[in-house]
C-alpha cells in the first residue's frame, strides 16, 4: 500500500499546522485555564472518592489532568471517528469487491491453487489492472482482468506471492489499525511519517516473500502493469503498486521513506509545550485550592 507523495506532503503540512494549533491552544489554558475547571472538579471530586486513582495518575494536581485527559480524549475521539469511517469505507469497498466476482479463468486458478490460495482468489471483471488482498476476518486476494491480461505466467505468480504474504499477515488489519492510530496521534506531526515508514516496511515484506518463488524481473514487471492502475481504495485494504522503497529494494538498495528532522523537532517541541503548561498548572498559586488531600503539594 502506498499513498501518492502529494498526500504524504498534505499529511506533513496539515500535521505541522495542527501541532501549531494544539500548542497554541495548550499555552493559553495554561495562562487562562478557565475551560479546565469543570474537569478538574469532576477529577478532585473522583481523587477523594477513589484514593486509589491518585496512585494511577501518580499523584498529579487536578488541573494538570485535567489538560491531559483533555488532549488525549480529542486525540482519541478523532481517532475514533477516523476508524469507524474507513472501517465503514473498508466494508463498502469489500462488498463491491464480492458483488463483483466473476468466474476465475483456468491460468488464475492454476497459480493461485499452486501457491496454496487457490480457495481465497477473487476475480473480478474490471478493465483497470489491481491486484487486492481485501477482508479483516477472512482476508482473500482479488485479481482484475486488467492486470490478467498484462502479465504472463512468472509475473502472476509474484503477484498472487505478493498478496499472499498479505492474507497470511492479516495486512488489510493492519494497515487499518495503523491508519486509526494515526489520526489519534493526529497532534503529533511524526507520527503520519512514522506510518508511512511502517506500511512500506509491509511492502517490503510482501515483495521479499514473492521473490522467494518469482525472479525481481517478474515482481518488477507487475509492480510496471500495475502503475497505471488505481490508488489504494480504503485503509484496510492491502494493494499491489509501487513505491520508491519497493523499486530500490529490487535494484539490492535498502530505502525506506524518511522521517523529516523537521517534524521530529515540531514533535519535541510540542512535548516540550505541553509538559511545560502541566508543570504550571501544577505549581500555579491560583489553583493550589484545587489540590486534593491525597495529592502532592497537600500538608
């Protein structure tokens, strides 16, 4: 799976804006922490209720928790919501896939019988040429007419390889899990690039594991059919195209796709940002009558 470069600088950009926005909006609780009251009641509240909850937040002052729970919570709540909509997305692109197969003609059964898959291949009647590992349950490879018709016998076998790795791994999971993950961590601009260097380590595998019954000839010449085709449909699908770090893999060079210093020191610096509100929160004068009896800073 690979998303277009445009994307992977869209997904930069708006990250480095976001963290911009979050840290922003943490200093000015910090200054004006207003908002953060009401939750930091409910905490105090909860604190002498339940002692035991001031050990699990190792004893930090309510308003302090109450500007983590709140990040966290916004981080969660996107996260949430991102996967519940591609898991919805998933689920209509699958159903298309299963309304849409068709009779497998003899070469595709062949192969996918002799790769041990020949039970878990769905042909489908489309002109675009792609090849998807597709389904969270019971994962099951699909093969279009369009790439058929554009590889000989060595090459269908890399490909069936390929997608095979994929259903073995439960990569169409995967990949959804790691693009939930990634709109949770949304605030933190390294983590969109920390994805991307996972998913291409997927490929890789995949493409590692078709090389082991096909010729880096024949993977390269599906991996050239397939380039015309379309872009990944849905997260949790696992699709055959290309990408900077398969190629170089091909040619015996390690690549994979950077994680930029900038977006790592954006991160630090956020960090930095939010620990420093924390600590002002914890030790503001304004809010010591907030502290609870078990909490530190009590006597």
């Amino acid at each position: 799976m690979h998303w277009p470069s445009a994307h992977g600088h869209f997904s930069r950009h708006s990250s480095q804006a976001s963290a911009l926005v979050i840290g922003l909006v943490v200093a000015l609780l910090a200054i004006y922490p207003s908002p953060l009251l009401p939750l930091a009641d409910a905490y105090q509240d909860l604190c002498e209720q339940y002692p035991i909850l001031t050990l699990l937040t190792a004893h930090a002052p309510p308003a302090a928790i109450a500007l983590l729970a709140s990040l966290v919570s916004v981080g969660a709540g996107v996260g949430i919501w991102a996967g519940l909509e591609a898991l919805l997305r998933t689920h209509r692109f699958n159903q298309q896939l299963r309304r849409s197969a068709a009779m497998a003609p003899p070469p595709l059964r062949q192969v996918a019988t002799e790769l041990g898959v020949g039970d878990r291949v769905t042909y489908l009647a489309w002109s675009q040429p792609a090849a998807y590992c597709y389904g969270l349950v019971h994962p099951r490879i699909a093969i279009t007419t369009g790439l058929l018709a554009q590889l000989d016998e060595v090459e269908l076998i890399a490909v069936i390889a390929h997608e095979r790795q994929h259903l073995h791994r439960r990569d169409p999971l995967r990949y959804l899990l790691l693009h939930t993950l990634s709109a949770a961590a949304f605030m933190v601009p390294v983590s969109a690039a920390i994805r991307l260097r996972q998913e291409a380590r997927i490929e890789l595998a995949a493409d590692r594991a078709a090389l082991t019954v096909a010729p880096p000839g024949a993977l390269a010449g599906a991996l050239l059919a397939v380039l015309t085709g379309p872009r990944q449909p849905a997260p949790g699908v696992a699709g055959l195209t290309a990408t900077e770090a398969r190629i170089a893999q091909l040619g015996g060079r390690a690549l994979l796709p950077d994680i930029p210093v900038r977006l790592v020191c954006t991160s630090l610096g956020l960090a930095i940002v939010v620990a420093l509100a924390a600590v002002h929160l914890a030790t503001s004068t304004s809010l010591v009558a907030m502290v609870c009896q078990y909490c530190v800073g009590t006597t």
